[in-house]
C-alpha cells in the first residue's frame, strides 16, 4: 500500500493546513503528546465547527476530567472552544458495546468512513491502543473493543473501524519514533502499517525520519 510521507519541521501546521484543505465533515482524533498543539491551532482557525463530527480513536478507562483522558486532553485544546459535535467515549463506563452502537447509529451498518482521521505512532508501532501482539489487531467484525494495559484498561477503535476512513493522516515527530516510521514505511507488520486507509498520509518532523542505510 502506498503512503505519502510529508517530512516538516511544523508538524503542527501542516496538519492544520490539510484540516483545512479537506474541509472535513467528520473527523477522527487521536491521543497522545502530538496531536495536542494542533488542536489547539484547530481551535484558532474559522471553521463550520457547528457542523462537524467529532469521534476518537481511543480512551482510557478513566473518568473525562482525569489526566490521563484523551477526551480531556482534547476538550482543553480544542473542543472547549468551538461548537462542533462531539462523540466522545465514555471512558468512566469503559463500554465498547455503546461506542460501537454509537458509531453504527452514525454511518448506519457500513463503513466508519470518516472523512479524516488523525493518528498518532508510538515508538512501538502501535496506534489508537492497538499495540503489537495484541489480540485486537486481529478483530475483522467489532468496530470497538476493550483491552488490557499496564496503566489502564482502554477502548480503542478496530482496524475495520480505522481502515474504513478516507483519510488517515499520521502525526510523527521526535527521534524516538524513527525506528517505528521506519518499519512503516518498509512495510513491516506493525500496527500503525496495518492502517490501509483509502489514502494514507504521515507527516514527520526531520527528526523522526529514518536515516538512509
């Protein structure tokens, strides 16, 4: 599968600018350290925020006002701050039976096609809380599902769910994801190069570029 690999020193900007390009209808956040600046550019920028879909790739089985909630993080940069729509999961219920209802309520009983869908990569490969080894990575029919990890249980999205979008845009930056976005891009069997997307994008700061040789 083909991925389009943007390398720029402002990860940031770049994501924003293609926000703005696609002008989405429905958009798929991540969690993590990187996607939590451009939220925050998000926030600035004019948009018809009334009229877009918020969704999430995966949360923590946490309350939403814990630090460790991805909808935390995404409520203080971003969606506290503009009217847009938001489906958050309900990670103090840890249900991925009502995440999943949700979402077929939303695009019916085809494909989770959201317009875009920002990813993160961890220095393992993983993405969403798809992790190496784990037995989510093999789920073919379940939109959602719960698993187990040290810090906490969480729900993440499938990769039926995550596959269906049509664009995935993977947010890289930092040295300690240069392996990770080497296996990628060489097409090793990690998570995050299990995302076939109808187009994949990844923009990566220089740092988190594999060296040649």
């Amino acid at each position: 599968m083909k991925r389009e690999l943007l390398v720029i020193p402002d990860v940031t900007e770049e994501a924003a600018r293609v926000f703005l390009n696609e002008r989405p209808r429905t958009v798929l956040l991540a969690g993590g350290r990187t996607p939590r600046p451009l939220y925050a550019r998000l926030a600035s920028l004019r948009y018809t925020w009334a009229a877009l879909d918020v969704f999430f790739s995966d949360e923590r089985c946490v309350p939403p006002d814990h630090p460790d909630s991805n909808f935390r993080m995404a409520h203080e940069a971003l969606l506290s701050k503009v009217p847009a729509i938001v489906h958050r999961m309900r990670g103090e219920t840890c249900d991925a039976d009502a995440y999943e209802r949700e979402l077929r309520s939303f695009f019916g009983q085809g494909p989770t096609a959201f317009d875009l869908a920002f990813l993160g990569m961890g220095a393992d490969g993983h993405t969403a809380s798809l992790f190496p080894g784990d037995p989510a990575l093999e789920e073919t029919q379940r939109l959602v599902v719960r698993v187990q990890r040290p810090d906490h249980p969480r729900l993440t999205l499938t990769l039926p769910a995550l596959c269906a979008s049509r664009l995935a845009v993977f947010l890289v930056s930092g040295a300690e994801k240069r392996e990770a976005l080497r296996q990628v891009l060489s097409g090793e069997d990690v998570p995050a190069a299990r995302v076939a997307a109808r187009r994949v994008v990844i923009i990566a700061d220089p740092a988190a570029v594999p060296t040649a040789g």
